[in-house]
C-alpha cells in the first residue's frame, strides 16, 4: 500500500502538527446568570457547578476568566418577581441589576467583553420574549423595548448585544437606536438560529424565566428546519448584525456548518444548558468521562464551523486545554 493514512496518526506530535481544528480558551464564552445582594452564590440544581452570582462575587468570576485565558462573558439576569411587568420596565432601568453588572465587571476587568442578552424573557411576568396580547406574542410592538433595552446596556458599557428574542426586524430597529444614541461601536450578536429547542430546561430553571402560558414556538425556530436558517442569516447580515449564532450547538452542528458556508460575518454557537446538564449527569454517574466528552463535544462544535462557542464548560475547558 502506497497510502496509508494512519502514518500521520502515530504520535501525538505528528497528530499536532497535522491537526485540522484547535480549540483555546480565547474561543470561548462564558454566561453567567447575576443576582442582587452582596456575597451571594445560589447553586443551580439542574447545572451542577453553575451558580447565581452577586456582582462582588461576579467581579471575582471575570477576574478568574481572564487569568483562564477566556475573553468574553455573557450576562444574564435572575429578577425577583416584584420587579417583572408584562411590558418588562424592568429591563430599561439605567440602574437595574445588569447595568451595573457591566458596570462591575468593566471596572474590576476594564479587558473583558461584557455581552448581554437583549430579550424581555427575563424581565416579563408572562415569561415570553415579546408583548403579550390575548395570548398572542406582538412583534412589530415588542421592537422598541427591544432597542431600549440594547441602548440601555450600551450606555452602561456593554461590548455587545445579543437579541436572543427571535422578533421580526430586532436586528434593524436596535442598531438604528444604538447608532442615534452614539454608540456605533457597540456590536450586535444576533441570535439567528435560535430552536425552539427542549434543551433549555436547566437555563429556564435558572433564571424563573419559562413562559407562564403557551410556548415559544411561534417566534422560535421549529428544528425540523434548516434552510429557514439562511434566510434569517440574510436578514440579519443585512440589519446589521456583526456576529451570528446558532442555539443549541450539538443538535445543529449542521446548520453551524451551513451559516459558515453562506457568510463571511463570524459564526458563533451556544452550548446550552441542557447540553451541559447531560454531559454532567452522565459524568456523576460514572456512564462517561466527563472531562473528554466535555472537550470532544466543543472541539465538535469548532470543527462545524463556529468561531466562538458560548459554554458553561468554559472555565473547566480553558483549565483542561
């Protein structure tokens, strides 16, 4: 045999230096779901290893993701319930929980990316992305709450903003407020492909965020779908979005392979919490080494075609590599 593949597998340096796809902790997001109080961290029970941080505690994380080697982190905010309203009035306030939670991190690591989730979600009493009418999640309505939620958080030093609410037009009407408000420069992460997916369990679970009627599924993408995604990926490209992403990661690997194929914009992924839940749970049980998956799984992900993956893995990850 004059081809023998397996010459350049016979050592792990030959397998370095032939390797197609490196995964570094500069690839990798962290989320982080923030909370009030002072020295607070509440465990997740359905994320074993993810807490709720206050933003003393909080500071601390970003320091730590920094001396790791990960660049970013992605905020997320838990509300107590006296504060959600259906029209999320929240999610405004110059003084609210995730303004000065950029606020926090910025001053104790001026060198991170803060990116935020642009969504009513979290902020809503009915749990929906979107204004609630008679049952019915408004679209054109919901966009400028959408764009003062964005230019809320770029005024508190926000690097990005992430819609995660999948409303017709997001894209378009934030970078319009975000640009009249002075702050070209902020960037937009637009969730382009976000399924309507069941592997947000344990996220739901984190922030008290499940829809209090109804489901997601008519904003949401349906995942039988995969050619719907590069018509969002167009119309998002063309509103303005500087960075796409794909939500969940592992069951869409081919639809991050297919984004990366239609555009030139960075693609990104979103290893969700129900991802991460399974490989944990399958580690506690002794079913799997949980340290290789976890590492086969976001090298997986890298190798479809996303440039950064959004992980609750990344501290463990960027330890490992």
């Amino acid at each position: 045999m004059n081809k023998r593949p397996r010459r350049i597998r016979q050592n792990e340096a030959i397998r370095s230096l032939v390797r197609e796809t490196r995964l570094t902790p500069a690839n990798l997001v962290y989320p982080v779901f923030v909370i009030e109080g002072k020295a607070k961290r509440e465990s997740i029970a359905s994320m074993p290893g993810i807490d709720r941080l206050s933003l003393d505690l909080l500071a601390e994380d970003a320091k730590e993701c920094l001396r790791l080697g990960i660049p970013a982190l992605a905020l997320f905010p838990a509300i107590v319930s006296t504060k959600k309203d259906p029209q999320a009035t929240e999610s405004t306030n110059p003084a609210g929980l995730i303004p000065r939670a950029i606020q926090a991190i910025k001053s104790a690591v001026p060198e991170m990316i803060v990116i935020t989730d642009v969504a009513m979600d979290p902020y809503s009493s009915d749990g929906h992305d979107g204004l609630v009418k008679d049952g019915k999640v408004l679209n054109d309505e919901t966009l400028p709450i959408l764009a003062q939620m964005a230019l809320s958080q770029a005024k508190a030093g926000a690097d990005f903003v992430a819609p995660s609410d999948m409303m017709d037009g997001r894209v378009a009407a934030i970078r319009t407020e975000l640009d009249k408000g002075g702050f070209q420069e902020t960037g937009i992460i637009a969730y382009t492909a976000k399924y309507a997916s069941s592997f947000y369990g344990p996220f739901r679970d984190a922030l008290d965020s499940a829809p209090k009627h109804g489901d997601k599924k008519t904003y949401q993408m349906d995942p039988a779908n995969a050619r719907e995604a590069i018509k969002e990926l167009k119309l998002d490209i063309e509103e303005g979005a500087d960075i796409v992403m794909v939500k969940p990661a592992l069951p869409y690997l081919d639809i991050i392979s297919m984004l990366r194929a239609e555009s030139d914009v960075p693609v990104a992924a979103y290893h969700v919490s129900g991802e991460y839940a399974m490989i944990k749970a399958a580690a506690e049980k002794g079913w799997m080494d949980g340290e290789k998956v976890m590492l086969e799984s976001l090298l997986s992900i890298k190798r479809a075609g996303a440039d950064m993956i959004f992980t609750y893995f990344a501290k463990e990850a960027a330890k490992s590599l």
